[in-house]
C-alpha cells in the first residue's frame, strides 16, 4: 500500500519539523507556508489528511477552507489555531472542518486523531449497495461477504479487486489490471491476470451464491454489487 499524504499549511517552519519528526513512516507529509501554493499542492497531489494553521500567509483560514471545500476536497482538515474562541471554532465546523486543535497542540493528539481515520480508509464497506454486505479491509488485506468470516487475499488478488472496485460496473480489460498491479514491469506470465482472477473467485465467488466478477469474452472481467 503507498503512503498516507498529509498536506500541511503552516507559516512556521518549526511545526513542520515538529511533525515531520512524529510522524511514522507510512505517512508522506507535503509543506506549504503559503495558502495559494498549499491549495494547488492539495489539488496535486489529493491527499488523505489535511492540517491547515489559520494564520497561514496569503488567504485567511476561513476563505483557505471555503475555496479548499469548493473544489471537492473530501480528507478531513484540521485547523491550527492559538485563538481559542467557541464563535470561531464554530464558523470553522459550519464550513465543513473536522477539527479544530488549539497551539501548542500535543503532536500525540494528532496522531491519534489521524489514526481515527486511518482505519475508516483501510476500510471500504459497501453493504449499502449489495445483498452481499461486501467490506474490504486494506490493511488486513481481507473481504467479508454475507457476514462470514473474514477471507484472506494474497496481495495480488487484493490488487486486482481493488481494481475492480474502481471500476465497478465497467468492463476492465486484462491491459488495464496488468498495469495497475505491475505498471507493465515485470508481469510474471502472459495469463497470469486470469490464473489470478480464477484463485480470487474460489474465494469471495464460489462459496456464495451471488457471483460479482463476471468475465466479458474478448474484453475482460466486470464486478458487479447486487
């Protein structure tokens, strides 16, 4: 799995080193001590996790916020602040803020809130849209169908459902599976797509009555939630 990115906007530089000595390795931090840079760093690189202090140089934090939430953004965002006002903090969360965290701040309390939400992304739950109450646990590298027991997946596997995922619904050709695993480097053999697609059915397919992946003749493989 690739990093966690974090994009940090912050004027001084001291909390960036603070952070960027706390923080463990699973997490790739992105600084920007300048609100129009910060806002097209977070654009660029669409981070997980967002933390924005409100003196940021060039825009004020609520207008840094307001333009973050209009084109899109959904990682929660964390603000900075040494002002402790509730009317303040309150503006804030109507915009949309998930937190609002008063300097000096305890390096321990944004661990332990990124932590929160580290374990909503490992999980993808898409029960609401199946009879087959469908999760996916990235960390675990697991899927739980129909309420069973969790079903370990080799990494491969759990590549190429992640793919389908993405593309739920659609069509995924052998090609574009191929690229997401191996970004066409060393693919092992020329059927190895459906050697792998086969081991994957024998376990979230096969014991269930309700197939998802189906295979497209000439084209590829589609999984579809029912």
């Amino acid at each position: 799995m690739g990093k966690l990115k974090v994009v940090l906007l912050e004027s001084n530089p001291s909390v960036k080193k603070t952070l960027s000595l706390s923080l463990p390795s699973k997490y790739q931090l992105f600084f920007e001590s300048d609100a129009i840079t910060g806002i097209k760093r977070i654009i660029l690189v669409n981070p997980q996790f967002i933390i924005i202090d409100l003196n940021i140089n060039g825009l004020p934090g609520l207008r840094v916020l307001e333009k973050i939430k209009q084109i899109g953004v959904k990682a929660p965002i964390f603000i900075l602040s040494s002002n402790s006002d509730l009317k303040l903090k309150l503006e804030f969360y109507k915009l949309g803020a998930y937190d609002y965290i008063i300097k000096p701040f305890s390096v321990g309390e944004i661990l332990a809130k990124l932590k929160i939400f580290e374990q909503n992304l490992n999980i993808l739950d898409l029960s609401n849209r199946s009879r087959s109450n469908f999760k996916l646990n990235k960390e675990k590298l697991s899927v739980i169908r129909d309420n069973s027991q969790e079903i370990t997946l080799r990494n491969i596997e759990f590549k190429i459902l992640e793919c389908l995922i993405q593309n739920i619904g659609n069509v995924v050709s052998r090609q574009k599976i191929t690229q997401f695993i191996w970004d066409d480097k060393n693919v092992p053999w020329s059927n190895s797509i459906d050697v792998h697609i086969k081991y994957l059915r024998d376990k979230i397919d096969k014991p269930f009555g309700n197939k998802l992946i189906s295979t497209v003749h000439g084209q590829g493989y589609r999984l579809e939630i029912k």
